[in-house]
C-alpha cells in the first residue's frame, strides 16, 4: 500500500505518484494473453511519456507507439529497440517523416495518400526505403466518448478500405516503399468486444485480399484502446480481448502490434494534492485544493469520472472538489461525498497515470507537479516539479526593458 501521506510530506503537492510494480503486472497479463503469437506491446507513449516510464516498459521488452517525433526521440532515449517503434499521426511533418526514415524505426504507419506520396518522395531523397503500414478505418462505433472515438468516417484518421487496398498496391510497386503492416484503432476507453472484434474481421480480409497481389503483411497492428475501470465500468479482460482479435486471423501468419497506453498506466498513477480551503454557500460545499485542472484535464475536458479518496473518515456531505485556476470549469468532481476535511488534509485522485501529467499545462503559470515512481516499497523522483524560472526562461530573454 502506497503511504501517501509521507511521499506528500517529502515530495510536497500537488504531486503525481506512479506504482509501477501495478504497469509491470498489466503489461505482463496483456503479453501473455497474446501469446498464442508472436507480439509486440508497443507502448502508447502519449498515455504516459516519462522517461522512466517508457523505459520501465522498455526493460520489459516493450515497443512504442509514437505520435509526434518528439515521441519516437523520447522512446529511443528511454531505450526503446528502433525496430520496435512505429510512428502514427494524421499530420506528419516533412522533417518528422524524414527523420523517422533515418532513424530506421519498424514502420511509418500512413493515414492518407498524400501522406504516401510524401513519404515516397523523401524515402526517394534519402535513397532509402521506408517501411510503412496504412491505418485502416473500418467505420466501426467503439461506443466510447465521441473525442476518443476514432473508427468511424466521420473521425479524421486512417484512411476506408479501397483507398487502404490502392495504397498497399501503389506501395508495393514503389522502389522507396515497403509495406509490411497493417493497422487499426477504432477508439480509447474500449468497453465492448464487438466493435474491436468486427473491426479485426474487416481488416483480416483485407490482408487476405491483398495476398492474392503476392502482398505479404507481416504485422497486424491493433491498436490501443483496452479500457479500465474508472467506476463502475464493466471492462473487457486482456484474454477475451485477445482471443476476440486470435480469432480474426485463421490461416495468416502474422506478429500481432499491440498499442496500450491507458490499460498499463491509468491505474497505476495518483494525483496526490492538499486541501487549501473549504467554502460553503447555500447551494453547494467548494473543497479547494492546491491541485487544477492545468494539472489533470479529464474532469474539465471530458466530464470523466475520477474516484476520490482521502485520508479521513467519518460522515460525509457532497462537494464540488475545485482548484485555484480562474475558469468554472475547473474542478475533479462534482457533488462527491467527502468527509470533512481540514487544510492540508490529502485530496487523492485516482486513475491519473494516463492522460494526466500529458495534458497537463502552464495555465495561470502554474509550474507543472513533481512526478514519482513507486517501486518494490522505494520512491524516487522521476520528474522534477516545475519552478517559477523554467516557466519563463524562453521569454525572458526576449524582455524589453
Ligand atoms: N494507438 C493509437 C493510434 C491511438 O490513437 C491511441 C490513443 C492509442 C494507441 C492508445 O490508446 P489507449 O490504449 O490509451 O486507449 N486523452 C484521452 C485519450 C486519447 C487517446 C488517443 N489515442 C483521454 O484522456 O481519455
């Protein structure tokens, strides 16, 4: 049991604190469940991008997803395989695409076909080939929150069927291409085996359909999305969700391409802050603390739930759980029972280890918090909090007098 009280005490708050003995055992437990094939867990690095934690997974053997080059760089630094790297992402820039052929990671993953072209045309100018993958969009609803659905036409990723097939065939006649993968993602927060199940159907047949052109994919890539328990949400277990994906791909011979972000991180981190203030009117009870939504974004941008825990017992009344920063919309939750609390009591957030340091900002220049790893009982810093100085020091020396 984490002692979050003592890590507050020596770590000051607002702090996020990762177990990452909990990432060990769901990386492990989503691995195994694959392990009727060959399998790379490539780490959805946006869900979780410190260092230590991309090398924690790293050590594990992992891979990583990446989503800007800044992703791909912090994978390599925290000691990711290249060849285990594949960088995805609507809008790739010329110089990303250049320099991810250069650092010969597994595949470019295209989600367009004026991406094709340019990554054609750089390949070309660096005289090597690119390998590559197209994002598939099967037009399946995941039946998640619309801002993390990602599958269907109406969504700006990865490109329909026909287009994909003309995509492969083009790459495959290209002197500067090599298509060896084949990818979907129809959404985060994935709570149904249906949709994910349809989805590797379609795009199974797809691989199919482009054996008879002597085409050989090797990768099937799946993917993040595996959702966890926030509340009360009935989850899909790691050996279902394999099984349901195992079971598109009779008579194909290929290395599954996992993408999990959420499943490996979220519950593993806790946003740790105090109590400022209490306030009461004759409508609601504020608890203040000294944690904002420039720290954890979730509640404000997505009405998501996140449980609350303190330290306290006893009867409890409904509060809204806000912070300093100067928007309405800045709160953790709304009429939450707590207990009554007094200043400098512990406020913990939990299910913060994805999408949470990440989407975290400077608004109101609040320096961003300290990051801690927790591991076999020890702590360590992991991230040092953010000070007043780092906040300014590239405009400062722009500062006229
Ligand atoms: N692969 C691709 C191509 C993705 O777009 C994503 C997430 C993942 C993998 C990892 O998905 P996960 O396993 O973590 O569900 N900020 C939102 C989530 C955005 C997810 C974006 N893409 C949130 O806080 O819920």
């Amino acid at each position: 049991m984490i002692n979050f009280q003592e890590l507050a005490d020596q770590y000051q708050t607002p702090l996020y604190v990762y177990d990452f003995d909990y990432m060990t055992e769901q990386y492990e437990a989503l691995k195994s469940a694959f392990k009727a094939r060959k399998s790379i867990m490539a780490y959805a690095v946006k869900s979780n991008s410190n260092l230590s934690t991309i090398a924690h997974f790293a050590k594990m053997g992992a891979g990583a997803d990446c989503v800007s080059i800044g992703e791909v760089r912090r994978a390599l630094l925290a000691g990711v395989k290249p060849y285990k790297i594949i960088f995805s992402g609507v809008g790739k820039s010329d110089a990303e695409i250049k320099e991810a052929i250069e650092s010969d990671i597994l595949y470019i993953n295209v989600e367009s076909a004026a991406e094709l072209d340019r990554v054609e045309m750089i390949a070309q100018d660096l005289g090597k080939v690119s390998r590559i993958s197209v994002r598939v969009n099967p037009n399946i609803d995941p039946k998640t929150h619309p801002y993390i659905s990602t599958g269907l036409h109406g969504n700006k990723f990865g490109v329909d069927l026909n287009t994909a097939k003309r995509l492969y065939l083009k790459a495959n006649n290209s002197e500067h291409l090599d298509p060896v993968g084949i990818h979907f993602h129809i959404g985060s927060q994935l709570t149904e085996l249906d949709p994910i199940r349809e989805a590797s159907e379609i795009v199974a047949d797809l691989v199919r359909s482009l054996q008879v052109f002597n085409l050989e994919l090797k990768f099937f890539d799946v993917g993040g999305g595996l959702g966890i328990r926030y509340d009360d949400e009935k989850t899909i277990e790691p050996h279902d969700y394999a099984q349901a994906i195992l079971g598109t791909l009779s008579g194909l011979d290929l290395t599954i391409i996992c993408e999990p972000g959420r499943f490996l991180t979220a519950n593993a981190g806790y946003f740790v802050s105090k109590v400022l203030y209490e306030k009461k009117n004759d409508e609601k009870r504020f608890v203040i603390i000294d944690g904002a939504m420039n720290d954890l974004l979730r509640p404000s941008l997505y009405s998501a739930y996140h449980e609350i825990m303190t330290l306290k017992e006893g009867a409890t009344t409904k509060a809204d759980i806000v912070g300093p920063v100067c928007e309405s919309g800045d709160f953790f939750a709304k009429d939450y029972e707590l207990p009554e609390l007094n200043h400098n009591d512990l406020v913990i957030v939990k299910s913060a280890g994805a999408y949470g340091f990440g989407m975290g900002s400077n608004y109101n220049t609040r320096g961003r918090s300290c990051e801690i790893a927790v591991q076999a009982g020890e702590s360590r810093i992991i991230r040092a909090r953010e000070t007043f100085e780092d906040l300014v020091a590239l405009e400062k020396e722009y500062l006229r007098a």
